[in-house]
C-alpha cells in the first residue's frame, strides 16, 4: 500500500530497476505529428499552398506552446 498516492492511485517509478544504466530516448518528431494529425503527406505539403499554410500555422503553434512549457519550467527552477 506505499506505493499508491493520497488518491489511490499508484505512483510510476521511472528509476532503472535492474541498475544496468541503459537509458531509453524518445526522439520527437513534431513534423510526423503535424503531417499525422492533419492527414497531410509530405507530397501534399510541397504541392498544395493550402496544406503548406496549414503546416506552418500548427508548426508556429506547436513552437509557441513547446516554448511557453520551457518558460515555465525554467521559473520553477528560478522560483521553488
């Protein structure tokens, strides 16, 4: 029962438990998101100005919130 939360919930432990320091990355690719979320293939994108315009205004916004998330996270560092 240590493991759950005041909520009930269990808690994720992301520690190694073999101890064997192997670290998993994740890339993103925020491009493959955007072409994935709007259906859009990359043929779409060089041909169409309607789907370039597309891609650059949810690209835009995906800069804006990745940015906004870095923002904050470096104020709570600032600010504990």
């Amino acid at each position: 029962m240590s493991n759950l939360s005041a909520l009930g919930v269990p808690r994720v432990q992301l520690r190694d438990r073999l101890g064997n320091g192997i670290e998993l990355v994740l890339v993103q690719r925020p491009l493959d998101r955007i072409l994935a979320h709007t259906g859009y293939s990359i043929d779409d994108v060089v041909d169409n100005p309607i789907a370039k315009h597309a891609m650059i205004g949810y690209y835009k916004l995906f800069r804006q919130v990745q940015r906004g998330c870095e923002i904050v996270d470096l104020e709570r560092q600032w600010n504990p």
